[in-house]
C-alpha cells in the first residue's frame, strides 16, 4: 500500500490510547520517519507534553466552533502539504 507523507492522529481513540499508538509508530523502523500530527480535543499540558515527547512534530486542538475548525484545517493543509518539504 502507498506510503503516507503524514500521520494524523487523535488521541481520544475508542480502543487504544493515541498515545500508545504514537509510541508504536516512533518505534517501527519503517514508520517512524513519517511526520506525527497529533489533532485532538485536548489542550492539557500534560498530553501535549507527552506527544511531544513521545515524537509529535505538531500538537493542534481542534476548536469546536465549525468555522474555525475549518481555518485551522485550510491553514494546516497549506502548511504541510504546500509549504513543507518532505524527503523522496
């Protein structure tokens, strides 16, 4: 299967923390180079903490007002997938 460019991920998951699933993916050889985007509800220190330290590249809060979640999505799609670089 085709190789994503970035990972998206929520930590609120309905079985596996998002947390345990970032960990998994900083440790596998063949996924760890990929960008982590933790976009989530949270805005604890303490989980913003933890995904960065556990290999994050970003950590977005995902505001609840729809308008503004969708200028949080423009502006991030045209971060990443205009501005960014990644490696071939």
């Amino acid at each position: 299967s085709p190789r994503p460019h970035l990972i998206l991920l929520d930590l609120r998951l309905p079985k596996v923390d998002g947390l345990e699933v970032l960990r998994r993916i900083k440790e596998d050889d063949d996924l760890k180079s990929i960008p982590t985007v933790v976009l989530t509800t949270s805005a604890a220190e303490s989980d913003m903490v933890n995904a960065y330290s556990h290999g994050a590249g970003s950590y977005l809060v995902k505001p609840v007002d729809f308008d503004k979640f969708t200028s949080l999505m423009d502006a991030f799609g045209f971060y990443w997938l205009a501005w960014n670089r990644f490696p071939d």
